[in-house]
C-alpha cells in the first residue's frame, strides 16, 4: 500500500515557531494595554470612593492578587521554593515594586490625571539602556535610544492642551518622577534572578511579599478609612481587575517578555501605555480627543517600530540583548 504523505506536521511546526518568535513581543503589548488601562481604573477608584486612600487601594490589589496566583501556581506545580541566597533580592524587589513603586505612581494618579501619569511612566525606557550600560555593561545601540527619544517627543506632544499649555499638580508630578527611578532599579535588580527563577515564580513571590509590606502601612495610616468605603460590587470589580490583571496577569506576561527580549528592548513597550490608557480615556470619557494627542500617538508608535526595528536585526544575527550571558529557555515555559 502506498504511504500517503502528508505536510501537515511541517505547517503545525513553522507556525508554532512564528507564534513562539512573536509571543514575548504580543505579551509585552498585552501587559502594556493592562498597565495603561490600570490608570485610569485607578482614576475611577478615588472617583467613586472619596475615603478611599493608596495604601488601601494597593493592598487590597497585592490581597487578590496574591488570593489569585499562588494556589494557581501551586496547583499546577509551577512555584519554585526561594533559594536561601536570593531571599534578600525578593525582598528588595518587593520593596521596589510594588511597595514603593506603587505608593508613588498611585499617589500620583491621586493629583493627576490618569492618562497624564501613564505619559510619565512611559518615559522609563529612557533611563533603563543607560542603567544596564552603567551596571551590566550592555552596550548602548544609537537606534535603540533614537527610538526611545522619538517616543518621547509623542508623549510629550500627549501632554500638551490645545493652546500648548501645561497645567499639572507639581506634588503628583514629582510622586510618578520618583515612580519612574525606582521602576529603573527594580529592573536592573530584576536581572538578578531571572536566570533562576519562571517569571510567573518571580510575580507570585512579588505580590506575596508586597502584601507584607502594605498592610501594616495601611493599617496604621489609613485603618480608620476603612469603615467609610462603600464596599460597593463597582468598587470590588474595579480592585479584582487590578489586583488580576494589572498586578498579576501584566508582571507576568512582562517578566515573561523581559526574559527573552532583554531589558532594553522590553523597556520600550511601556512607550505604548499611554496610548491605550487615552484610548481607554476617551472611551469611558475622561479625556477628549485633540489633534496634538493624535500626533502625538503617532509619533509614539513610530519610535516603538524604529526601537524594534533594530532589535530585530540583532536578533537575526543572534546577537539579542539578553539580561545576562547565560539565560536557560526551558520547554516547559511559556
């Protein structure tokens, strides 16, 4: 009997490649969408509940968070114990993000505008090429930065009204300044141990730790704010699609993307937040549309393709920016 030979197995495998090649790059824009909608959900939290503080908000998401992804993991086999010499990195990672990061950026979104603070956030990939060329040693490429700088022209465009002029709270200006220098240690810091550790490993730990951090803070500075909140379903949902997705889900699939694109490249991505976090805006209508925004969006998207342009042709040379020298791709990861 004649074999009947089929082609099928040879389809199956390339496009599994290609999914595989492009994952990291669809899950850095998911996280990207996730964090920039976080803003403006933020927003809507100190909206709706006037007694509602920071340190309430953010424990409440490192609660669910940590309700959500721990048993998951440990269901499904995938946490890793701590090695004894790598507790004291979680612990400063914890404390970076999302305790002290997420007390600034969330202050911030207290006196701004959520979309107006994801342009600020979005502005940390500027300052990641220079800490991983000053502490790693990562060579700085001029394509790379030009990307960067372009994006920040967009997003500077973003932040503008229609007259060109600039009103903003200088106290919430300076709490997502200071959200921004310590996202830049976080990763730098971050580089540590993801050799060692799954990203989702690393995300669960974060959240777990973080929740120690905030609710001792949160009991001896806001406790007496608790009993004025609604404890109403809207307020439960906005802090469940946080603590899920934003703190969860986004840090995931970014450790995730970070592992196999390399800090400098993935650092880019957050150029794109505030572009969802408008879209999200005007949806919802927080923010109007202006022409100054649409160019500015714009120009953000150019300089993320210009960016990613250049990794692309290191990655065809198999020349990527990696964290370290030595980073293990594993078959059982994502």
């Amino acid at each position: 009997m004649q074999k009947i030979k089929t082609d099928f197995p040879i389809h199956y495998k390339d496009k599994m490649s290609v999914l595989k090649k492009y994952l990291p790059q669809v899950l850095m824009i998911f996280s990207s969408a996730l964090w920039g909608a976080s803003f403006i959900f933020t927003k809507g939290l100190f909206l709706s509940e006037p007694a509602i503080s920071p340190t309430i908000i953010l424990t409440g998401r490192m609660l669910i968070a940590t309700l959500f992804a721990m048993p998951l993991l440990w269901a499904s086999g995938r946490l890793q114990p701590i090695r004894r010499e790598h507790i004291k990195y979680f612990l400063l990672l914890a404390f970076t993000e999302p305790f002290l990061y997420s007390i600034c950026e969330t202050g911030g979104v207290q006196y701004v505008s959520g979309s107006l603070a994801s342009i600020i956030i979005a502005t940390i990939p500027l300052f990641i090429p220079f800490g991983m060329s000053l502490v790693y040693k990562e060579k700085l490429k001029v394509n790379a930065v030009f990307g960067v700088l372009l994006s920040l022209v967009g997003i500077a465009l973003m932040t503008l009204n229609d007259d060109f002029s600039f009103t903003a709270s200088p106290k919430g200006l300076a709490l997502l300044a200071c959200s921004v220098i310590i996202a830049v240690f976080y990763t730098l810091l971050l580089v540590k141990i993801l050799d060692h550790y799954h990203p989702f490993t690393i995300t669960s730990y974060q959240n777990l730790i973080g929740l120690f951090y905030f609710l001792p803070l949160m009991l001896v500075v806001d406790g007496h704010r608790v009993p004025m909140l609604s404890f109403s379903a809207k307020m439960w949902l906005l802090l469940a699609f946080l603590g899920i997705f934003c703190s969860t889900v986004a840090y995931m699939f970014y450790n995730y993307g970070m592992k196999r694109l390399g800090a400098t490249e993935a650092s880019v991505y957050n150029n794109v937040i505030p572009v969802f976090s408008l879209l999200l805006a005007l949806a919802i209508g927080q923010e109007r549309l202006s022409l100054l925004k649409v160019v500015g969006m714009c120009i953000v998207l150019v300089g993320l393709t210009v960016a990613q342009k250049t990794f692309g042709k290191r990655h065809n040379k198999n020349k990527t920016v990696s964290l370290s020298n030595n980073i293990k791709k594993t078959d059982n990861e994502i």
